[in-house]
C-alpha cells in the first residue's frame, strides 16, 4: 500500500490503457507541478484501477518546447494528438506559452512492489 506521501496521478481510461500497453512513458501536467521522483501511483479516473510507477525524471517545459519525440513517449502519433488531448483533459484552450511539467516514469511490476 502506498504512503499519502508519495505521488498519484490521475489518467483518463484512454491513457491509463496507453501505460498498460506500453505506449505511454511519460505524461504531462499543465503548470509547475511539484513531483518527486521515485515510487508513485496512477490512478484511472474511470475505473479507479491503480498501476504503482517509478518517476525516474521529472521534466519543466514549456509548450512550446515540445517535440514530436515528446508526443510519441506520451503515446501520441503526432504533436497536435498530444495537444488535442491535454485539451480534452483540461476542458479548456492551452497556449504555447504555458508552462507544463513532463513526468518520465517506468510501470514497476506487481512483484516489485513491496
């Protein structure tokens, strides 16, 4: 079981599948976010299915700084799919010029956790 003080992330059923196929390596939060690496938890918004993570880097950006490299590590296909869903997530416009946090992290395996 996990600590309140460790890290959850919350991922609509569309991207918590991306994780579970291992499409999805990183995702990104709108705004400076304040997380640690190491051991956290995403959780699916939907089902309320749980996978515990390990953040092994955790990323500042702006928008505009992001790539197409970016977006396939987030499982997108292109930049603007990416876009598109932080869109969708956040229920509003978002602009090149925000700042936004990218999250790495690895699934740690069932047998891992302890």
């Amino acid at each position: 079981m996990m600590n309140n003080n460790q890290t959850t992330l919350s991922l609509s059923n569309d991207n918590f599948q991306r994780v579970l196929a291992g499409k999805k390596l990183t995702t990104i939060r709108l705004g400076r976010k304040e997380i640690t690496p190491g051991l956290a938890l995403i959780v699916n918004q939907d089902t309320q299915a749980t996978l515990t993570i390990n953040i092994w880097y955790v990323n500042p950006v702006l928008l505009s700084d992001l790539e197409l490299n970016d977006a396939r590590l987030d499982g997108f296909d292109t930049l603007e799919d990416l876009l598109a869903n932080l869109r969708s997530c956040y229920q509003r416009p978002i602009f090149d010029y925000e700042h936004a946090t990218q999250v790495h992290f690895d699934v740690v395996a069932a047998e891992e956790v302890a």
